[in-house]
C-alpha cells in the first residue's frame, strides 16, 4: 500500500491530483497517512501544495499531521500557494 516509485507513493498521487475517491480507498485499505516522501512531505503536504481542498479535509479527518518537517502548517503550504 505504501510502495514508492521515486519516493512517491500511491496515496501521495492521489492526493496531488485531487483524487478524493482515490485518497478514501487507500486510507481506507490502511495507507500510511504520515508517510513522507525524500524530503520528509506526507499526501497532506501535496494536496495543500495543489490546491485540492477535499483530499486533504479527508487526509486530516484520518489524522494526518498539520505540521510539515519543514515547520510548515497545512494552511501555510495552501495559502503560499494561493489556495
């Protein structure tokens, strides 16, 4: 479930590209929520990067970390990005 392909996970690709079904089906299949990438970055992280509000409503709704390794919080990531 948490097989990486150049440090991306399927539940990181999911949530980058706003796939909300996609996000539910692997949480629900047991994903890793916090799993970070090289850098440190959960799925949380790429949705707030992207602007896809509901995948990351539900990453947090699973308990996702807020704060990023970087000291970042969820809401800074979204609103540096203009979302």
């Amino acid at each position: 479930m948490d097989a990486a392909v150049d440090g991306a996970t399927p539940l990181f690709a999911a949530a980058a590209m706003g796939r909300e079904k996609c996000v539910q089906r692997l949480l629900e299949a047991g994903a890793d929520v916090d799993k970070g990438d090289e850098d440190g970055d959960p799925a949380l992280y790429f949705a707030c990067d992207d602007g896809y509000l509901e995948p990351a409503q539900l990453l947090s709704s699973y308990g996702a970390s807020r704060v990023f390794p970087s000291g970042r919080t969820a809401e800074q990531v979204a609103q540096g990005q203009n979302h």
